[in-house]
C-alpha cells in the first residue's frame, strides 16, 4: 500500500459542511460556526487594513467568506489540493480573493508574497515526513514579519480525539500535540509570538454559561484546539 501523503477530500466536498456539523453535533454548534469563530479571533491581532493574506488548506471556502466579513480590505489568496473542493469555493460570493488548486508541496506564489498566513486544522492530513517541506514554503511565501496563524485539533482534549476517531474524514489523521508543532516552526525559522488553548465549553447546554471562563484558560493544555502565532524569524 501507498504511504499516505495527503488526505482526500474531493469525496466530501459537496456535501462537507453537513458531514461536518452532524460530527461535531455534541459541541452544541455547527461547522460554520467554528469557522467564523476562528476568523473572529483574529481581530484581536489584526485590523481591517490593505493586506494580503493566503489560507492553505482553504477547503470550501467558509473562512473566506467571515474573512470578507470582518476584513474586507483583505485581499486573499486560498489554496488547497482538493479540486473539488476549489471547485465548491469558487461558487461562494466572496470578493477579493482568489481560490487555486496546488499540488500540496509547492505553495504556486513568489518569496515573501504574504503579509498573513492562516492554515487551520491542515497538518493533522498531512503525512509527519511533509510537514518540514511546507513550514519551509509557508516561511519561504510569508513577508519578513509578516504573521502566521495555525490553528490545530489537541489530542490531548478527550472530546476532540472521539470526535476526530468519529469522523469520515478524520479516519486517517494523526493529531500533534502542541509542543510539537511549536517545534516544528522554531526548526523552519518561526519565532512563536503566542500561543493558547481554545475550546474548553460546549456552545449549548448547562455548560455553556461557562464560556466566559475561557479566556482564564488559554494557558491549560486542555482545550478542544489550540492556536499558535508565529514570525519569521
């Protein structure tokens, strides 16, 4: 058998935030709203200024859509290896950006094209022995200073690791735990800036009165995802 390089997700792609969502259904909120959610914390870093930005790993094109939302003087590019999915992307109204299919190994933009890189839950798809060859090409497209934004599932969150062991597209990811990743972007000439643990509280429920605790809890390895930002260094 082939090693495993990639997932595919061209199988999903029509139908992938519905799959998504039904997953996640304990998490008492559906896909679009962790999409968005993400998109939202990045207001805490970033204003809504001319800048270009690319997402790796953009799938259908849901995050450019909140991105066109809360920063529409982005001007985005969005790639991924899933054609259909590109093809799901290009029918969403979105402005300002541009969805391209790549061959996951070479990112298809000139040195220090980007002022942002955002890649959320990619490299859990990836095989660990590419993971080197695309830190280095993300440190290669990023501008100097310029921001990387990586969001990841924890495997150390008992929830996350049932819902990832659930779901049909997840059958063969391997979780990293945060540690690693931050070692993974020191090697490839990233200094980390920050770094927090996200999701702890289900969004519906008794338990959901508890989100406010959140923001206390960004330091406890615990939380269903974690999020790094890093610079070139």
């Amino acid at each position: 058998m082939a090693e495993r390089s990639f997932d595919d997700f061209d199988a999903y792609a029509k139908d992938y935030r519905n799959i998504h969502t039904e997953n996640i259904r304990m998490s008492g909120a559906d896909s679009f709203y962790f999409a968005e959610m993400k998109v939202k914390l990045l207001q805490e870093f970033e204003n809504n200024v001319a800048l270009k930005i690319l997402d790796i790993g953009c799938g259908d094109g849901a995050t450019e859509v909140y991105m066109n939302k809360y920063f529409p003087l982005w001007q985005i590019s969005a790639i991924d290896i899933s054609e259909k999915s590109i093809e799901e992307a290009q029918n969403k109204d979105v402005f300002n950006c541009d969805f391209k299919l790549y061959d996951g190994k070479d990112i298809p933009f000139p040195d220090e094209s980007f002022d942002i890189i955002f890649m959320a839950g990619v490299l859990h798809h990836i095989n660990l022995s590419l993971h080197n060859n695309l830190i280095r090409e993300v440190n290669r497209v990023i501008k100097k200073a310029g921001r990387f934004y990586l969001f990841e599932h924890n495997p150390l969150n008992p929830v996350t690791k049932h819902l990832v062991n659930t779901c049909v597209f997840d059958k063969d990811a391997k979780l990293l735990q945060s540690g690693n990743t931050r070692r993974l972007l020191a090697e490839n000439d990233f200094k980390i800036k920050h770094k927090r643990f996200i999701i702890f509280f289900p969004r519906k429920g008794v338990l959901s009165k508890l989100i406010f605790l959140e923001k206390y809890l960004q330091w406890l390895p615990l939380g269903g995802q974690y999020f790094i930002i890093a610079k070139k260094d």
